[in-house]
C-alpha cells in the first residue's frame, strides 16, 4: 500500500483511496478502487507517451517527414511536377471531339429577293448539328501544328420549303504556322525541362535546409538542457560549499567575508536555476513545435558522438554546387526567359506571315450515306502577312528594352554566382576548421573538469580561497559551453554544404529523391 501512496500526488485521488481504506469490503470501494488502478494506469501511459529521447539524426527524420515546411516543400514539388507532366502531354498527339449538337434558329432575317429586286424581310428557322473530330500534333522545330480531322454537318430548313442538307469532310490533313513570327514551342522545350530540374533540386535543397535548421533547434535545445543541468549542479554544488563554509567559520578558517560571498554563490546559484529554467522551456517548446510533436511533449537528447575527420577540397564543392545547387540552375533559366522575350520582341517588331494549308475530301447530300459517297476534293491554301508600316518606333523600343533587361540579367546573375561561390568556400573553410576546433574543444572541457575537481578538494581541506574556486568553475561551464557550440557549428557547416552542393560526402554520393 505505500508504494501505491507513494504514487498518488492529487490531493482529491488521496482522499478517494483513504475512503476505500476505511471500508474495503463494500462493493462501491471495490469498484472505486477498480476505477482507481484504471486511471493509474492511464496516468502512468500519458507520463511516459510525453518523454520521449531524440538523437540529432532521428530530429532529422521526424522533421523531413512531419514539420510544417517538410509540407509545404512537398507540395510546392508535386505542383511544379504536374506542371512538368502537362507540358511533356502538350508535345503528344492530341485528340478533340468539338461538338454542336443542337443549334436551333427562328428569327426574322433580311433577304434580297432578285425578281423584285429589292430586300424583304422573312421568316427563318432552322436546326443545325455538327461535329469535328481531329488529332493535331505541335511541331517544336518549326512552331507549327500539323493536324488530321474529319467533320460532319447536319442542316434542316423549317418553312416553306423544308429541306434537310448533310455535309462531310471524311478526312483531312492541314499545317498551319507563323513563317516568322515568334515559336513559342522552341522556348518551351529549353525551359520546361529545366525549370523541373530547378523544382527537384529546389526540393533536395529545401529538405536539406530544414536538416539545417533541424540542426539549429536541437542544439539550442541541447545548450538549454546543458546550462539547466550545469545550473542544477551549481546550485547543489554552491549550497555544500556553503555550509562548509560555516564549519569553517566556526572555527575562522575563513572570514566573514568569505562565508557571504558563499551565501550568495549560493543565492545567485538559485536565481540563474531559475533563468535556465525558463530558457528550457522556451528551447523545448521551440523544438517541439518546429517537429509539430505535442506541445506536451518532453524531450531528451542524445548528443551526436565526436565526429569522423573528413577533410573537402574547395574546388569539388565548388563543382557540385555549380551543377547542383538550383540557384545556379535558377541563373540559367533567367538568362534563358530574357533571351526569350528579346527573341519575341525582334519577331513582332517586323512583319508577321502565317500559313495555313489544308487537303482533303467533302461533299453534301441530302442523306448521311449519300454524304460520303463520291467526295470532291478539298484543296485550302493560306497566306496571310501583317506588316507594321507605322508604328512610331514602338517595336524598336520593345526589342531594345529587352536587350537592356537580358543584359541587366547577366550581371545580376553573375554577381550571384560570385556571392554563391563565396559561401560555398567559407562554409568548406569553416567546416574543415571546426574539426581542430571539436578536438580543441573536448581537451579543454576534460582539463576544465579536472582542474574544478582538483579546486574544490583543495578549498573543502583550505588549501584554496574562494576567488579561486569560482574562476574554476566559470571555467568549466564555459568549457562545456564551447564543447557544445563547436559540436553545433560543425554539424550546422556540414549540413549547410549539403545543402548548397546537394552532395554527401560522407557517403560520397549526390542526393536525390528516395
């Protein structure tokens, strides 16, 4: 029964056991007591559901695959694939069904009667129906669409004189293309593949920053955890200190002075207890809320071991990112849009020419089959031209507009670049420095400890004062604080170059979607 005690910590839950306590061969008791274990037990699962412990890698993982952003770039890759999919569809055969089926009139039209020769008004109905069935196929060459059809007609006059008509186009094959103008469909076939190549790295890109910053909130979270337990440590360690120091007192082996600046080590102890206390909090639900886990939630960390030495060449990242990175790609596809409008804006600043040929059969007749039957030939040939004979020099400053826009892009693009180079080779340098900065780091932290442990013995039998005992323990803190933040910017540089180079090269290979 005490350990039962023991677990209880609600006061109305205590009241309700001692009650079964009291009476405990009543049946109410016993199913009161049931109801208790129940709730117990449940108490016992939401306690462990809400701690769970993380390593860095697992932190990863549940925000590549749970997080707010791990979202949205998902779908921001799915819309740009389907955009990529309706544009490899576009450059497939196609096939309509344009279809009237029902078109009916009944007006008052004018009408030019030759035998009295003059206009008269009369009275029209009339129901038509038509269908054109076609399968055309866009031309990426030449801009043009070639195309095969066949079409059927069906009109009857209401009236007077009723007559029924039937018109066929049982087959027919035609072209038609702007000569000069400008071929959308060559620009799309230079741009389509690599904006979608822009997407998927976009999409490696962006799941690498959330690594990234993944990264950032484990170890603020790890930083925070650290300076709570270091806070915790202190507090204990500052309140032994504390009242040996007023055994010591009782004897003055040290002064009145000492023994207060002690005293308030000790307060200071508790007060910054509570300060990491807060920064904890605010650290965890930071953390919990970027993986979008329960706010409840409490987490653990394992801290990553000390990492394997890997030393990269400058010119390699360099490498990758060129061919990698979508920012580069992005530059490419700049350049390319304004090549495209200065290529527009030259075709309509001159004369435009369309041509349109078609070849084939129709025929009418007053009934279906006699439609198809010994079809005449079908022969259209059109050249149309639109030539701009004044214009006030409006195409003139079109194409030259264009032509300071795409070299306005070429220099943005290249300064990009450089900034872009020039982050890839720090972030390599600071990388490769961060491993002797780890190793610094970890011999610093082993010889802080030390030297505090070797401090406080020396202060418990008074061979040293206070000033020296505090100085060795700031020491230490700022020890494990710098082991930590050399752990966090070693692995915040090495997710930073995957990123911009989209490559591991721990494993040696490039990233890609899995």
């Amino acid at each position: 029964m005490s350990r039962i005690e023991s677990t209880i910590k609600n006061e109305e839950v205590m009241v309700f056991y001692n009650s079964i306590k009291m009476h405990p061969h009543s049946l109410w008791c016993k199913m009161q007591l049931l109801f208790l274990g129940f709730c117990l037990l449940f108490s016992d699962f939401r306690l462990s559901a809400q701690t769970i412990e993380l390593t860095l890698n697992r932190t990863i993982e549940i925000a590549s695959d749970s997080s707010f952003q791990a979202f949205s770039i998902q779908n921001q890759y799915q819309a740009s694939y389907w955009e990529y999919r309706s544009y490899r569809a576009a450059r497939l055969p196609s096939l309509n069904l344009t279809m009237t089926p029902v078109q009916y009139y009944r007006d008052i039209v004018r009408r030019y009667d030759s035998n009295a020769d003059m206009d008269i008004y009369r009275h029209q109905q009339s129901l038509f129906s038509s269908g054109n069935l076609s399968v055309q196929q866009n031309i990426d060459l030449t801009g043009g669409t070639f195309y095969i059809d066949s079409e059927l007609g069906y009109l009857r006059n209401f009236g007077e004189t009723v007559s029924s008509n039937y018109s066929s186009v049982p087959v027919r094959v035609g072209y038609r293309q702007n000569l000069f103008g400008f071929n959308s469909f060559k620009w799309e076939k230079q741009l389509e593949p690599l904006k979608y190549n822009k997407a998927l790295r976009k999409f490696l890109y962006e799941r690498e920053a959330i690594s990234e910053i993944s990264t950032q909130y484990f170890f603020d979270l790890a930083m925070a955890q650290a300076e709570y337990n270091m806070a915790k440590d202190n507090v204990a360690s500052s309140d032994t200190l504390y009242h040996i120091g007023e055994e010591r007192q009782k004897i003055a082996s040290i002064s009145q002075a000492d023994l207060l600046t002690l005293q308030l080590d000790a307060v200071n102890a508790r007060n910054s207890l509570k300060n990491a206390e807060i920064g904890l909090k605010r650290a965890m639900f930071a953390f919990v809320s970027y993986l979008n886990m329960d706010k409840e939630t409490i987490v653990k960390l394992e801290l990553p071991e000390r990492p394997k030495d890997m030393l990269i060449a400058e010119d390699i990242a360099l490498a990758y990112a060129r061919e990698g990175n979508p920012d580069f790609i992005g530059n490419k596809q700049e350049v390319l849009e304004a090549e495209r409008e200065v290529d527009r804006a030259q075709k309509n600043a001159v004369f435009d020419a369309t041509l349109s040929a078609s070849f084939g059969l129709n025929n009418t007749a007053a009934t279906l089959l006699d439609s198809y039957r010994n079809p005449l030939q079908q022969n259209i040939v059109s050249v149309g031209f639109t030539i701009p004979l004044i214009d006030w020099g409006v195409g003139k400053g079109r194409v030259n507009m264009a032509r300071n826009t795409l070299n306005v892009t070429k220099i943005s693009v290249q300064q990009r670049e450089l900034s872009l180079e020039q982050d890839v080779v720090m972030t390599v340098n600071d990388f490769n420095v961060q491993q002797d900065m780890i190793s610094s780091a970890e011999e610093a932290l082993q010889l802080a400890n030390m030297a505090y442990n070797i401090t406080k013995e020396r202060f418990i039998i008074g061979s040293a004062d206070i000033n020296s005992l505090t100085l060795s323990l700031n020491r230490q803190n700022e020890a494990q604080k710098n082991y930590l933040s050399s752990l966090r910017n070693y692995w915040m540089s090495y997710y930073k170059i995957r990123k911009l180079t989209l490559f591991d090269f721990e494993k040696n290979e490039r990233l890609s979607l899995k």
